[in-house]
C-alpha cells in the first residue's frame, strides 16, 4: 500500500523533543488542519520503522517516524519518552512542526 502522501525524496531533518506519543501527534496535526497517514511496520520491508506519520503540512511534505528503535525504545514511545525522527525535504519541516505545536530541532 502507497501512502497518497508523496515522500519520495525526503530525508532525516532532525528529530522530536520527547513527550510526544503517537495518540498526541495524531492530535495536534488534526488540530492544524494536516492531510496525514499513519503507517506502520507492515508498511516496510526493511524492519527499520515501526511507524511512521506522512503528512502534508500548509504544502509541505513532513514525516515523522521512528528508526532501528529498540524494544525499550519502542515502549518508552507510548508513555512519549521517545525522540521520533523528522523527514522532510528541508530543514522547513523542523520549522513546520515547531509551528504547529511538535517541538523539534535540526540534525
């Protein structure tokens, strides 16, 4: 299945604050008016992410997901004591997420 969400030349911008679970970034791109997708594993062959937010933002691509995270990792991601990675094709989707609520930093 292809998201409709087209990420084809996105790459790791930087990355989350902590405090942040699935169920809270689902609800603040909501709250932003974002087309979104939530993907996960069963979306990707190489094991690499578990699940991954692509969404498109005020007509930028952003996506945020997690990568080769462990198994404490993983858990610690429900209660938002995980770091999610951001994507994008610029440093503007650190700078759109920031906008919306989801803190994040450069790489």
């Amino acid at each position: 299945m292809a998201t409709s969400i087209k990420t084809t030349g996105t790459c790791l911008q930087g990355y989350t604050d902590t405090g942040y679970t699935p169920e809270r970034i689902s609800d603040l791109l909501t709250a932003a008016g974002a087309k979104f997708e939530l993907l996960t594993s069963d979306h990707f062959f190489d094991g690499k992410v578990f699940m991954e937010f692509a969404a498109d933002i005020f007509g930028t691509v952003v996506t945020i997901y997690t990568y080769k995270a462990s198994t404490e990792e993983l858990t610690a991601m429900w209660d938002g004591g995980y770091e999610w990675h951001v994507g994008g094709r610029s440093e503007e989707a650190v700078n759109v997420l920031n906008f919306i609520g989801i803190d994040s930093r450069v790489a």
